[in-house]
C-alpha cells in the first residue's frame, strides 16, 4: 500500500491483491518461522486494507476509496484470524506494521493517530494469553512515549507499561533476552531525566517516585 504510485490504477491494484491475499488464507501456525507470515502476508493484509479502506488519502489516494464500514470489518476480523496464534499474532503486527522497539521509532509513515490501534491490539493480545505480556507492553508503553505530544498524561502511560512489562518479563523468570534490554534502555531515560525525551520538567516528581519503585527481579 504505501509503496505504490498514488494513481486510481493502483489504488485498484492495492484493494485487489490485498483483498486476495487476504482470500488465500495463509495459515502460519504449523510454519516454523510464523511471526515473518503473520508480519507479511494474510494475517497483516486484514489491516492494510482497513487502513487504506478507512483513510485512503492517507496514503495518496483518492477519497472514493474510503468506506469505513467496510475498513472497520476488516479490522475486526483480522483480530479475529489472529487469536489462532495468541499473544503472538498482535505481536507479530505490532512488529511488522507499527513499532521499531530496536531503532526506539515508529514504523515507516506511522504517525500520533495510529495510537487508537496499537492500544486496542496490545491489549487484544494481552487477552490472548495469560503469560506473554511483556512484549506486548514493550510496544505500547514506546508508543506513548513516541508520541509528539508529550503530556503528563503520555508520560505516565509510558512508564506504566514499561513497569508492567518489567514485571510480566521477571514473571517469565527474567534472563538475558531482547524483551528485558529493551524495556530497560526505553524506560531508562524516561526516569533519570524525561526532559531529554522532551518531555516537561513537571513530570520530574514522578520520576523520583519511579526510581524507588521499578521492579527488579526480586519484585517477581
């Protein structure tokens, strides 16, 4: 979708094989590399579309494309093919589609308005299984955090989610993995000092109450 000329030729082209990959049904459960099908093909084809379907002009093309009940469809049922994978479904889109957890960045193109989702499919995966959380709260506390709006509010919505995710990887029995470094190198310049993250000296309180009660392992 975003690579494509935006021209009414290709925009038909965009819905029509997305649409067709979505008819294919790739099934990445048996695969032994599934979040790379799920990031790639049927499963993340549900919510291009929804996307182009909901904003077309968004990514150069026409207003006629838009049909939000029809793009709104199409979200709902690509989380619906994606509880067959569990938390790593959200995950694998989160990955693919939105957040850059190693490069502390938003996807290409992505912007402040893709908030909404990223929430409601962490949280969907959250729903999904009772262990792998803390992924999943990786993205969405880096989210908040990306934000150009830095309020109070982002502010404590970030480091919320890095301390739970903390406390959900510690849960997992901790060890040295992606999940936990991330965590702690996003969350970490938000506590010693927010203002470098462009975020306003008020929330320096917070921040001294945060340095007295981030979890360690021995909060597990």
């Amino acid at each position: 979708v975003r690579c494509v000329q935006e021209t009414g030729v290709h925009g038909d082209l965009a819905v029509e094989w997305l649409k067709k990959s979505i008819a294919l049904n790739a099934n990445a459960k048996y695969s032994n590399q599934p979040w790379s099908i799920i990031g790639r093909g049927t499963p993340r084809a549900y919510f291009e579309l929804a996307e182009l379907l909901e904003n077309p002009q968004r990514f150069g093309f026409d207003q006629a494309y838009q049909n939000l009940q029809e793009g709104q469809k199409y979200y709902q049922d690509g989380k619906e093919h994606l509880k067959q994978y569990g938390s790593l479904g959200p995950y694998s889109i989160m990955e693919s589609m939105y957040v850059n957890v190693f490069e502390k960045k938003f996807c290409f193109k992505r912007k402040d308005e893709d908030i909404g989702n990223i929430k409601d499919l962490c949280e969907y995966g959250r729903s999904l299984d009772d262990e792998k959380h803390a992924p999943l709260y990786l993205f969405q506390a880096l989210s908040y955090h990306l934000l150009s709006d830095k309020t109070m509010v982002n502010f404590e919505t970030a480091t919320d989610c890095y301390q739970a995710g903390l406390i959900a990887y510690f849960k997992l029995g901790g060890g040295h993995n992606w999940v936990g470094e991330c965590l702690t190198k996003c969350m970490s310049p938000l506590i010693y000092d927010c203002t470098s993250e462009g975020f306003p000296s008020e929330c320096g309180q917070l921040q001294t109450c945060l340095l007295y009660t981030s979890p360690s392992p021995r909060d597990s």
